[in-house]
C-alpha cells in the first residue's frame, strides 16, 4: 500500500472519530465577553433595560454632532425660543471654538468598573450618613445648587460632574466637570459669556454675569438627549423631565454601575432641598412629572439596573 492510500485511509478514520465525538460530547456555551469588570455591568444586552436604554442616543453635544431639527423644534417649546434652527447651530459653533469639541469622559473597558453615585438634593439626605459612601465611586455627579460645606457627613465632598443651567449656575473649582443642561438658545450664550465677556442678558430669575471653572472640561447636553428622556423613559409625561431625572439617566448612558441619592418628596408632595427650609408649602414638583419620575427611579432599582438610597 503506497503513501498516498495510507494517509487516505487514516484521513477517513480521523474525520470518522470526529464525527462519533461530535455526537457524543456536550455543548458548552460560547464565551460572553464582559464590557466591564463590575460585577454586572449595565451595557449588557437585557430585555428590559433595552426598552428604554438606547445607547446610540449621544448625551452630549460635540463639534461633529448635527441635531435634528425635528428634535430642536421639540426642544425650543420647552421654555418658547423663538429663533430658529439656524441660530442654534451658529450659536453652537461658536461653542466649540471656545470649548473641547468632545466630551471628556470615562470610556468603557472590560478591566475598568465605572461607578456613578448620582446625588441628588432631596431633604431625606439629612442625617443618612451617606456622605463617605458617595466619596467612594469614582465619578460623583451633583447638580444645581447642591452644595457639600457643611453638610459632608451626609452628602460627602466629591464632585467631578457637577450639572447646572444658567439660572442654578454655581462657581466650580479647576478639577470638576461643569455640565451645561440648555433648555434655550440663551443658555448656550450664557456659556460662552460667562466664560468671557459676561452675560448681561435677562432670564426670569437673575443670572451669574461670570463663573468660575475650567473650561477644559464643559460638556454641553444634547438637546436630542433631553427628548429621548422624556418620551422613551417618562412616556412624555409632564412637559419635561426634570434635572435631576435626566442625570439619572446620563448615569446610565455614561457609568457601568449606577448609585443614586437623595431624590424623593417630602411627606406634603414637595421636592425640598436638605440645606433648606421650603417655603411654598404648595410647590409639589413644579412643571416636571415628579411622581412618574420617582417610580421609574424605583422601576430601575427593583428591576437591579441600579442602586437606590432612599435616605431617612
């Protein structure tokens, strides 16, 4: 028997072996890559998170972003702009020429757990101690005026996103992202004024002429993102989302691990702040649908999306 017949025949017995083994063996399940190292991370791919997470919705505005116009039509009723689509994108490059043209953020790894505390003003924040639990995540997001001194027991001493709009604006110090939410065209030229000239414009609350910051890391919202909150994730309740909802859900889009603080009523339907004494006993949530907002909060935490510290 020659050489070639031999390696034939021995060809035919291999794949026979194969075959049998196929048979037999069992099936082991392919191997699922992780996208982060938390435990679970927040990008995996579940039914129920992904009725309502859409990830290739950009939370941020960046020099090579070009907002629909149907979303800035949406956008501009929120607080009745009335310049149009062109004036928004003029205004927006000249954004750009004074600020990065892309967000600075954290990305993904598969060695890398991003947590997010996300804290928010709420009055149940007193006396809940919370303050040295928030300081461990590695990005702390805070919004408005929500303030630290002397409260740091309770709402800890770390920021390093800190959302605001013209009216709630606050000075920063050189190391915290300052994250603009615009709810009109004059907010992004606050923005711009603030960080230059000075604003001298008028709104229906005074305004910070100036602020302190570093304007290496402004990050401006998209208005685009504004209106997915509110029809994916509030079902277009109310006629938009609040502040502190929508940070709730950047958290998601930008952190693998979410953990969210001082958000809630008081016991007469009132958000209050935990540095303060409420005085409209009839302000309930204002214009935003406080309470469809709490039960998602809730919804995402029974559903283990996120981690929800009620407070005391």
């Amino acid at each position: 028997m020659n050489s070639r017949v031999i390696v034939f025949v021995a060809l035919l017995c291999a794949t026979g072996l194969c075959v049998l083994l196929r048979g037999s063996m069992p099936e082991f399940p392919q191997l699922q890559i992780s996208r982060c190292s938390c435990d679970k991370c927040l990008t995996e791919e579940e039914p129920w998170l992904m009725q309502h997470l859409n990830k290739s919705v950009q939370p941020f505005l960046s020099a090579d972003y070009s907002l629909p116009e149907d979303a800035f039509n949406w956008w501009k009723r929120l607080q009745l702009e009335s310049r149009d689509y062109s004036t928004y994108r003029t205004t927006v490059e000249r954004l750009f020429q004074m600020f990065p043209p892309s967000p600075d953020l954290i990305e993904s790894s598969p060695d890398r757990c991003r947590t997010c505390a996300v804290v928010g003003n709420s009055g149940n924040l007193r006396q809940s101690h919370y303050g040295p639990l928030i300081d461990f995540h590695d990005v702390v997001i805070r919004m408005n005026t929500g303030r630290t001194k002397g409260y740091e027991a309770d709402v800890g001493t770390k920021t390093t996103h800190h959302i605001m709009y013209p009216e709630s604006a606050m000075d920063l110090d050189n190391s915290t992202h300052l994250v603009m939410f615009p709810f009109k065209i004059q907010d992004l030229e606050w923005l711009i004024k603030a960080f230059s000239t000075g604003f001298s414009g008028r709104s229906y609350v005074p305004i910070k002429s100036t602020i302190k910051g570093n304007k290496d890391l402004v990050i401006v919202a998209n208005p685009g993102f504004m209106r997915y909150v509110h029809e994916f994730w509030l079902d277009k309740k109310g006629r938009y989302p609040s502040t502190g909802f929508m940070a709730v859900i950047l958290a998601l889009h930008i952190c693998d691990e979410v953990h969210v603080f001082g958000y809630g009523a008081d016991k007469d339907g009132n958000w209050s702040h935990y540095w303060e004494t409420l005085k409209n006993k009839k302000l309930k949530t204002g214009v935003h649908p406080g309470s469809h907002e709490y039960y998602s909060i809730l919804q995402l935490a029974e559903q283990n999306k996120i981690s929800f510290y009620t407070g005391y």
